[in-house]
C-alpha cells in the first residue's frame, strides 16, 4: 500500500498519509510525495492530512537514516543523505511555492520532519491534539527539510529559538498564539475545518490568488540551502551516529531523550 493516497474533487485534491508507524518520511514517503505533485496543476487548492491515528507526522525516517549510513565511510555517508535532501528539499520548495491555496490538517504528533511538511502549507488546521516540535538538536543536528527558513518567514524569531533550543513541544493553542496555526478545532475536527477552508480557496480566481501567494509568500532560498549545508556539516560528526544509534535501539516512548 503506498505511504500517501489522493483524490481530486470540486478543484480540492485531498492527500492522506497513511504510512506506520506515523507517516516517517524515508525514501518511500519521498517517492509518494514526487508522485503527488504533478497533480497539483489539475487543482485549485490542496489540502495534505493523516489518517494515522497517532498524528500527522512524526519526522524523518531516523532509523532508515541510520541503517543504510552503517556500511558507508562518513564522507560516502554524507554524500548519500546529501542526494536525499536535494529531492526532499526540491518536493518541499514545489509544495511550498505551488500556485494554489494549500492547507494542512494536523493532529497528534507533529514533530521534526512532519513539522517541516506543514510549514509548506499556506494554512495549518490543527485539533487540541496537536503538538509541535523541533527536536533534532537532542540527536547532534538541526532540522534539514527547510523547517529553520520556513519557520523564521511564518513567525517571530522568539518563538523558533524557543523550539529549536529547548526541543520541547508546544500545543495548538500555543502555535495558534505564536501565528503558527490559522484555527484550533476540537479532537477529531480538523480534517473537516480544513476541507470548509480549501473548498472556499479553491471557488477565487486562480490567477489571482498565485499572485497574492507569490507576494506573501516568498521562498526563503538562500536561507534553505545553507540550512541544508550546516545539516550535512554537523551529520557527518562520530557523535550524531552514536545519537542516532541511541534513537534507533531506544525502545522507550520518548527515544529523542539524550
């Protein structure tokens, strides 16, 4: 079964993550994703959600990272996750600058990766379930699918310095406080508040609304290629494949804890 399901009705292609444990995005989540996006041009709004019940997305997928680094010298195994982020950060940048309204429903876990996913989002949705998180600083490294750049465009630099230092998660409301989030919903409610919010997107002119999007919504290019470059930087380090290492063999409920 692929890892991401959709479909496209009234102008509104509605994309599911589906894979468990929580939609991590390895290669083959990264392969969904490609093949979702030369459907955004027969679309006027997108609306991205979970049907896993523990959330939206809990991030990258640390433990493929982490096998298929084992047999490589580190320069080979930079050079490798290196090839991997060029097609994520290429999927991410088309979502993110796609011409249509795009709105994220969120619920549950929403951490690292699965955090950097919504901030392509035009719109975040997001149930009293939801928690968001940057805790890629407890493992040795910094968040490396755009999340550093998207963030400081969407919000207060106080606010990602909070995340990205401390690691620790906020709620919706919180994120709804910081800008972060357009509405909080009961449990269970954010798929249907984010289809009422793409359905009335996708009725405006298109033309219009790409130019209103391109005006307040510029891609922070420069800034994403070098958060990618200080990534590869500090991945290569003996410390981050024994954190790594820590993660992957850590059977606990919070394997991000040092």
């Amino acid at each position: 079964m692929s890892p991401l399901s959709w479909t496209l009705s009234d102008g509104v292609l509605e994309a599911g993550l589906r894979h468990p444990p929580c939609n991590e995005i390895g290669t083959e989540m990264l392969d969904a994703l490609e093949a979702l996006l030369p459907e955004l041009p027969k679309a006027r709004a997108l609306l991205l959600w979970s049907s896993r019940k523990e959330g939206f997305c809990a991030g990258a997928d640390l433990r493929q990272l982490y096998r298929e680094g084992l047999a490589l010298e580190p320069e080979f195994r930079v050079a490798k996750v290196r090839e991997f982020l060029k097609r994520i950060h290429a999927a991410f940048g088309t979502l993110d600058a796609a011409s249509i309204p795009t709105v994220a429903a969120v619920h549950g876990v929403v951490f690292g990766g699965g955090f950097e996913l919504a901030l392509t989002c035009d719109l975040i949705v997001a149930d009293r379930t939801a928690r968001f998180a940057f805790p890629e600083l407890r493992l040795g490294i910094i968040p490396c699918f755009g999340g550093i750049p998207r963030l400081r465009r969407d919000v207060s630099n106080a606010f990602g310095r909070d995340l990205l230092f401390t690691g620790r998660s906020v709620n919706a409301q919180r994120a709804q406080q910081a800008g972060l989030v357009h509405q909080v919903v009961a449990e269970g409610e954010a798929l249907k508040a984010a289809r009422h919010a793409a359905r009335q997107a996708a009725k405006f002119d298109p033309t219009a609304a790409a130019a209103a999007k391109r005006f307040l919504k510029p891609l922070p290019q420069a800034e994403l290629d070098r958060e990618m470059q200080v990534f590869l930087e500090l991945f290569g380090r003996d410390e981050v494949q024994a954190a790594l290492k820590r993660f992957v063999e850590n059977e606990g409920p919070m394997p991000y804890l040092p």
